[in-house]
C-alpha cells in the first residue's frame, strides 16, 4: 500500500518538506502493510463502535450562559483588528 | 436544441434558539459587537467539546415533520472534516448518513411534487468580512444552530423554486423556530443548476442527469434567485449550444452585474472525511417520541388554509392571505370568536383585515370588533326607512322646517333630535346630511 | 523521610495534625524539582510563586479549621501534565505550536482539583499532544528515567511519572489514550491508573482520540489513587461522553481483600513478553494467588489485531483533533507541527480518505467491537485480568525513535483497555536490570473501585512501590 503523500499532506493543510514528504512515504506505507492484517478479521455484521459505554441522548437544555469577553476571545492571537480576528484575504475577485 | 431544466436546492435555515448549537453563547448575534458571543467550544479552542442543544434537535425534528419527512430511530452527529478560516475546528459537526430526517414531500400549487432528501442539523460558521488584503473573521456566528434542507433535483423553473422557497419560509416561522429573513442570513439558499437536452422518445436518456451541475451561491433574496436561476439557465444553453458542456463550479450571483460569476474554479477534490463525531452520543428516539413530537405540531399553513375555506366558508383568495403569517391567521380566529357575541362574522371580519390593512399588532381583535359593529349600526341605516322617518319628522314638525328654510338654519338641531329619537345609535352625521337634501 | 517522599495520605495526615505547613510541604517539592528538573526534564512550566500563594491560602483555610470533606487535597502539592487547560498558566500540549498559548478558561479537572484545595506546582513535560511511548517526541526535549537516566521513562505522560517517581510533586495528572499513564507509570516504579472512559471529564484537556481518551494520574500508592479518584470522577455537563453513573466512594472497599476473586490471564498475550518483564510478572501471580484470587486462563480473541485497530482509530481522530491548530486564534503555524504529529496527521488523513474510509476507519471500529465483546466475555468469567504493562523493559533513549513502527507495536498491551473502554490499574511488580516492571489490573467498565481493591492487596504484600531512585 502507498500513499499519495502530497494529495494526503493538501487534505491535511501540512506543508511538508521534500525530506519529510520521502520519509513518511516510506515509514506510512510499512504502517499500512502491518494494517493489512485486519483483513483477516471477519466483520460481516459486525456493528461498529464509536460511543464505547453506549451512552446515548446526551444533550443540554437551550439556557444562554455568558461569554468570554472580546478580550478574551482575541488573547492568544497575534493577528487582529477591530475586535475581529485578521487573516490574509482568502477570496481574490 | 431543447433543453429541459434540472435544480435542486440547498437551504440553510439558522435556528432562533436563545443559546448556540453545541454551548452556552447567545446563538443571537446579528449586529453585536465582534467576537463577544463566544466561548472556547465554538472558538474551537484546545480542550473544548461540544453538547448538541436538547431544542435545535426537537425544531430541526419539527422541520423534518412539517416536510413530511421519515424521523430516524436512529441518528448522530459526523464531523465534516476541511479547512477554513471561518471553521474553528477544521471540521463542521454536521450528520453525514444518518440525518433526523429523511424522504418528505411538499406539494406545489399546481400539484407538483418536490422531494425532500434530508433535513439536518449542523452548526453555522464564523462571519468573513473581506477588507482589502485582508479578511476579517468574526466568530459570533460560529456554533449558531443551522438547518440544511435539501431537496431531490424537481424544480423546472425559478418559479417553482421561488414558490418552494416562499413555503418553507412560511413553514419555519409557522413553526416558530427561525426568523428565515433572508437579508439577515437566517434562511440561506444554494440552487444547483444544470440543463438536460430533451431527447424524445427514448425513455432511458429521459431519467439521465445531467454530468455537471452549477451551484449558485450569494443569493439573499426571492427576487435574486429567481434571476440567478434565469442567467444561469440562459449562461448554460449557449454553452451546450457550442456543444460544450459547462463547468461543475460554485459561482456567485452578482447584484450589480446582474449575473453569476465563478467563485472557485480551483475547486479542490471534496473529500470531507466524514466520520462519526465522538464528542457526542448518538440521538435514539423512540416510535413514542416521534408520535409525541408530531401531536405537537402546530397546524402548518396548507392545513389552516383549507381549514379556513372550509369552516369560515372564506374564498381562497382570501383565506390565502390571512393564512400567510401565523400571526394574521391567529389574530382572525380570535377576531371571530369574539365577534361572535356581535353577530360579526368571519366574512366581514376578513373584508376589514384585508381592505382595511389592520395594524395587528396596535389594535387588539376585540377592539377591532368593536369598530366593526360600530361601523355596522351606522350602515343599518338604509336609506328607504331613513327618507321614511325623515318625511314623518318634516310632516310632523311644521313650524321647524318653516324656520330653517326662511334662514333659521340652527333650526336643524330641533328636527335632527327627533329623527335621532328613531335610531339611537345611528350616525348622526348620516341622518343630518339626509334631513338636509330632503329640506333643500 | 523527606516532606516531598510523602504520600497523599500522608501529607495529609501531617498538615491535618499540624506537624507542617502546606508552605513547608510545597517548598520542599518546590527544592526537589530545583535539584532535579534541569537533568531529568519533567516540568515545562513551574509556578512557583503561584504555588506558594496558593499553599499559604491552603494553610489559612486549614488553620480555621476548614473542613477537610470538602477539600480532600488541601494544601497537597500537585503537578499537571500540560494537556490540562489552565486559566492564565501556559498550557502547550509540549508542542511548539502552542508554546506561548494561555487558556482563558480551566479543565474541569483542573477546576475540580483546585476546588479540592489541590496546590498546583507546575505543567509536565510530555510526549506533544500525548503521542508516543517513550517521553522523546516532547518539542521541548525528552524526560530522562530517574531510575537510570539514559533509558526512557515511557510516554505519553512522562514528565507526570518521573515528577511523581522522583518526588517532586506527591502526585500528577495524566491522560492515557493508548496507555500514557499505565504504561510510564510502569517505567518508574509508580502507580497509574486509566479510568473507564467517561468516567472523567475530558473537557478542557487538549483531545488526542477523543473516543479513546481517559484521563488519568499518577500517584504512588494505590490508596492515593483512589483518592485522588474520589476527587476527578463524575458527570460533566460540558463532556457529553461523561457518564451520570454514580461515584462510589472508591477508598470504601479498599481493604477487603482479594480472598476469592477470580483473576484472568491471557496466556497467549505473554509470548510475545520479554523474559526480564514476564519473571516478575510470574512472581506477582503467585503472590496474588497466596492472597486468595483465584487465576484462570482467559482468551482473548482478537487481542493480536489490537494494534493495527488503535493504530487507525487513533491516528484517524488525531488527523481531524488537530486541525484547529492553525495559528489563527492561537497558537503558530502548521508548519511548527513536530515529526510525530505530522506523520499521525498523514496517517488518520489518509486512513478517512475517499476510498479508503471503509477499509480502514470503519473496517477498526469494527474490530474495536469485536475486542470490547471479547472483553465482556471474559468478565463473565473473571472479576478482573492481570498482564504486564510493556512487554519490554525501558528502552534507551533513542533506541526507537526511526523505527515508528516498532514504537507503535510496545502499546500492545494497552491498547485494549482504550479499545474497549475499560479501567486499568498499573501497579509496580520488581525489578530487572535495575529497571522497574509493572502489572496492570483491568476490569470491566466502571470497575475501578475493584481495581484499587486488588492493587491495594498487592501493594501491602510488596515493598516494591516504597523503593526510590537514587537521583
């Protein structure tokens, strides 16, 4: 099994380095060859499992509660203006 | 060549809840300071989870219901996995194949039906504000409670999109769940549009889609889509007349060119990677809860409609009318009911709503009936007892009639106050304007 | 004894009996991490000033007889792994992508625990964003073993073993997604214990797979595991995946005894054991067996294929986890993404990709309910199960760290417990070469009070978890 590494790192968004683009083509497709092993497994009919204590309907009554403030919210970034969150222009007309 | 037209549509109907899809914000963010309505769930920030709000499910199942939909026993929330600026997360939670609905119909005026696919709950991305070299990202918006609302490939014309359109909205504030103002946001539509040569006679073209499809986005209004759909339709014959086939793009409706431009031409493989989102416990509903949830649906704009022809005996014109907003609809059956105490009916109650163009919310429907009857006292006054009592008062009173027309006009006064003896309640106003042709 | 080799139970005897002050006691960790921390590398942040403040608060409140039932870890010095959000303390997820990043809200856990009275000395250095078995995938430099400092001291939870280990906290937070606490517990000599999913609040703690992740800590004895339980345990209105089952007092039933009790082993699952790790296993079976338990063989069916299920699950979750990281609210660029993180990114992207999705992702959750069943099977005939830890000792430094594979394979006895959403306890066993070996105790979901049961049994019959590393 090989992975297109430049199509998988563009899903991703991760800029990859050439090295590093080379490195994970090999060390990734040896992680999927141990993977094939699963195909022994039978799993006609098998459910699947994603909530591992069955735990179902868990939800939250629709209560406003307060919020950060825009101080807060805009703390940890390094980019910003206006009380808004600034990245470069996404959509060129 | 002929070409028969092919749209489908996508609509996003954000929900009025008074908190967020999956915390506690104020989901109420039109207008207000940048970047204040957030929290570390729908900033996406590291460590946050999300907890689906308990009555966005139970509208969005409303929704479902309204469309005729099937409810799913069964039903989770996926994430949508792709990167943005306006995705805190990377990933949307959205519900990939087990929606909590599915397969509805809604019915058309001229009988047409329109498949419903899915209707499903997901949330609403940050608001983008492109300014120059940059874009501005306001995070109040993100995590409000969206809807999506897709429909199978039906449509023929902009009209019958338009007419769909008109109804859904009336629908989900029948519903009471969203304000569906398209200027605002709140009901946002996407039409996929394509074009299939009509080839007769042969029955297995005829079921054929179309190998592309253009989905138009940007559009906040009924008139725009109508238009944008017309473009398009018009854009697409010329290319498939050069015998091209047209690109399967997103473009944009733009106002002031009055055309659709494409948005994204480097539209990237769409690989969402769904999967189901671990954050959060699948939705069970029991055969119980969904019949629970449809004996508490309101009754919905068609049903009333018929219902108001039927027990009103109103015109459908008419009935049409005061069905449109459940509020109007409302405030006439509480206008009958207390009219009926007045011998108003419903008739003359619609013919003043309409004609008149009540201000409902200012003038309350029992004020409203007492302006009717008022209104109706004077009318009784027909004309043929009038002119009746008129000549018995001018027989009878010889001496004031002789003064007022010898220049003793105040004499009216006299003659006016034994007519009104005759009709208590009447116009006065009505009687004096009568007296006088008849003393001219 | 030093102040800091204290236990939780007994620090808390000495400041309730007033023989030292919270100050004292936060002050003497405090040195310890001062002559140690620069060699062994545990801590990424200390607060010490912060600390001392709260400790002298701690003080006052104990001092006007503040009831100690409210606050279990009054005044007891803690340390947390740098997963745990904490409102205005650096939390960076040992990755330099979030390495100037300060929370604005605290983990639940971490509420919880100050709530507790709990003082907190510092964030722990880690493998980033918890990937890894060996402490070395760190952005900030690896955490050397304090039993012998050119070998590993296990990860994801390093510095949270080694902190405890070397006393320079009385216990620490940890998460455990594939064994990050179990399995670093082992490598020093430490009691870790992994909670039954659910069981703890994830929120606020910096998700690696979010439908694997418990949260753990690390504590030297089994009693203060418990203890420290009492406090994290519960229902969180902000984790949905928490459950509402309710939280027994887990120091209740610890001293009954384990006369009776059925212990599984999978037999199958120790060949692939190294013989430095299997000989005290061995040993500890039988001293379980004087005790009373009864062992019996047990089969665990799928347990062979555990690997390659959590090797996709995982990666899959992390893939999409990781995607808010991109420098706009917070934090740096993608670019600044470490190795590990990288290629688990790769990974999970590929494994949920169009066309794949169902060989992969679903094709693992399907095992995952075929290992889970295997799990329940064996309960019924089991009260709990008992295998090592690693089926290796501590490695070097280094040893694995081009081989990721290889990393990936010293889970496999781990794994299964994440898979299957069941608690396990590590508790230490021995020694060989001079380098500690652990046993783990897994039982089924919500089972924790029986783990500590029977690791507290053991514990007594030992001496093993009383050794320390000479620093």
């Amino acid at each position: 099994m090989k992975i297109n590494v430049p199509h998988v790192a563009k899903l991703a968004n991760l800029p990859l380095k050439p090295e590093e683009e080379r490195k994970f083509e090999k060390q990734l497709s040896e992680i999927l060859n141990y993977f094939e092993k699963l195909k022994e497994v039978d799993t006609k009919n098998v459910e699947t499992t994603s909530q591992v204590t069955g735990l179902e309907n868990v939800t939250r009554e629709d209560k406003a509660i307060n919020s950060l403030t825009q101080e807060e919210a805009l703390s940890n970034t390094k980019s910003q203006h206006n009380g808004f969150f600034k990245v470069k222009a996404i959509l060129e007309d | 060549m002929i070409y028969k037209t092919v749209i489908g549509l996508e609509v996003h109907v954000e929900l009025k809840t008074k908190s967020k899809m999956f915390c506690g914000c104020s989901a109420d963010y039109f207008g207000k300071k940048p970047n204040a309505h957030t929290c570390p769930v729908c900033l996406g920030l590291p460590g946050a989870l999300p907890v689906p709000n308990k009555t966005a499910i139970d509208w969005c199942i409303m929704i479902g219901l309204a469309l005729n939909c099937k409810i799913a026993n069964f039903s989770k929330f996926d994430r949508k996995n792709y990167f943005y600026p306006d995705l805190p997360k990377g990933y949307q939670i959205s519900q990939y194949d087990q929606p909590f609905c599915q397969k509805g119909v809604i019915a058309l005026s001229n009988g047409k039906k329109i498949g419903i696919t899915r209707v499903h709950m997901e949330e609403d991305t940050a608001k983008l504000t492109h300014q120059g070299d940059d874009s501005l990202i306001d995070f109040n918006r993100s995590g409000v409670p969206l809807v999506e609302i897709v429909t199978e490939p039906d449509f023929e014309t902009a009209k019958e999109v338009v007419e769909y359109l008109k109804k859904l909205q009336q629908i989900v504030r029948y519903l009471g769940v969203s304000n569906a103002d398209m200027e605002e946001g709140n009901m946002r539509l996407e039409p996929n549009i394509s074009l299939r040569e009509l080839k007769t006679q042969n029955s297995k073209l005829k079921s054929e889609l179309p190998n592309y499809k253009v989905e138009v986005k940007n559009i906040n209004s009924f008139r725009f889509v109508e238009k944008a759909i017309e473009y398009e339709i018009k854009r697409q014959t010329e290319i498939l007349n050069v015998g091209k086939t047209p690109v399967q793009e997103t473009r944009g409706w733009n106002e002031d060119k009055q055309k659709t431009v494409s948005q994204r031409i480097k539209e990237e493989a769409n690989d969402y990677r769904y999967f189901p989102e671990p954050d959060i416990p699948p939705i069970r509903l029991s055969e119980f809860q969904i019949s629970n949830f449809k004996s508490q649906m309101p009754e919905l704009p068609d049903l009333k409609l018929v219902r108001f022809t039927k027990n009103y005996g109103l015109p459908r014109y008419d009935a049409e009318i005061l069905t449109r907003e459940k509020e109007l609809s409302n405030y006439f059956e509480e206008a009958v009911r207390a009219g009926k105490t007045f011998e108003v009916n419903a008739k003359q109650i619609t013919n003043v709503i309409i004609n008149k163009k009540i201000d409902i919310e200012n003038i309350m429907p029992a004020e409203l009936i007492k302006c009717i009857v008022i209104s109706k006292k004077i009318n009784i006054l027909d004309n043929k007892k009038l002119s009746e009592i008129i000549n018995k008062v001018i027989n009878e009173n010889p001496k004031a009639v002789n003064d007022y027309k010898t220049g003793k006009v105040q004499a009216i006064g006299f003659l006016l106050g034994k007519a009104k003896q005759h009709f208590p309640k009447g116009d006065a106003n009505q009687i004096k304007i009568a007296l006088e042709m008849k003393l001219k | 004894m030093e102040l800091n080799q204290l236990t939780i139970k007994n620090a808390k005897g000495g400041l309730k009996a007033k023989k030292f002050s919270s100050v004292e006691l936060t002050k003497a960790c405090l040195e310890q991490i001062k002559k140690h921390n620069r060699e062994l590398n545990a801590f990424i942040t200390i607060t010490e000033e912060d600390a001392l403040e709260q400790a002298k608060k701690a003080d006052n409140l104990a001092s006007q007889g503040q009831a100690w039932e409210t606050k279990p870890l009054l005044g007891i010095p803690i340390a947390l792994k740098d997963l745990f959000s904490t409102k205005g303390m650096k939390t960076t997820a040992a990755s330099n992508v979030l390495k100037d990043y300060v929370p604005e809200y605290d983990a639940t856990v971490v509420k919880k625990l100050k709530d507790a009275g709990a003082i907190i000395l510092g964030k722990l250095n880690h493998d980033a964003w918890g990937h890894g078995a060996s402490g070395e995938n760190s952005d900030f430099g690896p955490t050397k073993n304090p039993w012998n400092k050119e070998y590993v001291p296990g990860g994801s939870s390093s510095g949270s073993a080694v902190s405890v280990a070397s006393d320079m906290c009385i216990a620490a937070t940890g998460t455990d997604t594939g064994g990050s606490s179990r399995q670093p517990a082992s490598f020093c000599n430490i009691v870790g214990l992994k909670p039954t999913y659910g069981r703890v609040s994830r929120y606020g703690i910096i998700s690696m797979a979010s439908s694997l992740d418990s949260i753990g800590h690390i504590t030297k004895t089994v009693e203060d595991s418990a203890l420290f339980l009492n406090v994290t345990a519960g229902k969180d209105a902000n984790d949905a995946t928490t459950s509402s089952k309710p939280v027994p007092d887990y120091l209740k039933d610890l001293k009954k005894g384990i006369r009776g009790l059925k212990l599984g082993i999978s037999r199958k699952d120790l060949e692939n054991v190294d013989d430095e790790v299997k000989k005290p296993f061995l040993f500890a079976e039988k001293q379980l067996k004087d005790l009373g338990a009864e062992i019996i063989d047990i089969n665990l069916k799928y347990s062979d294929y555990a690997i390659a299920c959590y090797y996709i699950i995982q990666p899959s979750e992390v893939s999409s986890n990781l995607a808010r990281y991109d420098g706009v609210r917070f934090g740096s660029v993608r670019q600044n993404f470490g190795e590990e993180a990288k290629r688990r990114i790769m990974l999970g992207t590929f494994t949920l990709s169009a066309g794949y999705y169902d060989a992969y992702y679903r094709k693992a959750m399907q095992v995952r309910t075929l290992i889970k069943q295997d799990f329940e099977n064996a309960f019924k005939q089991v009260d709990a199960i008992i295998s090592p830890v690693s089926p290796t000792l501590p490695w070097k430094l280094g040893e694995k760290i081009n081989d990721p594979l290889k990393m990936y394979l010293s889970d496999i006895l781990t794994v299964t417990a994440n898979l299957a959403g069941i608690p396990g306890l590590s508790v230490p066993i021995g020694f060989s070469k001079g380098l500690p070996v652990g046993m783990q105790i897994l039982g089924q979901q919500f089972s924790e009070a029986k783990l500590f049961q029977i690791g507290h049994a053991y514990e007594q019959t030992t001496e093993w978890h009383k050794m320390k590393p000479i620093l």
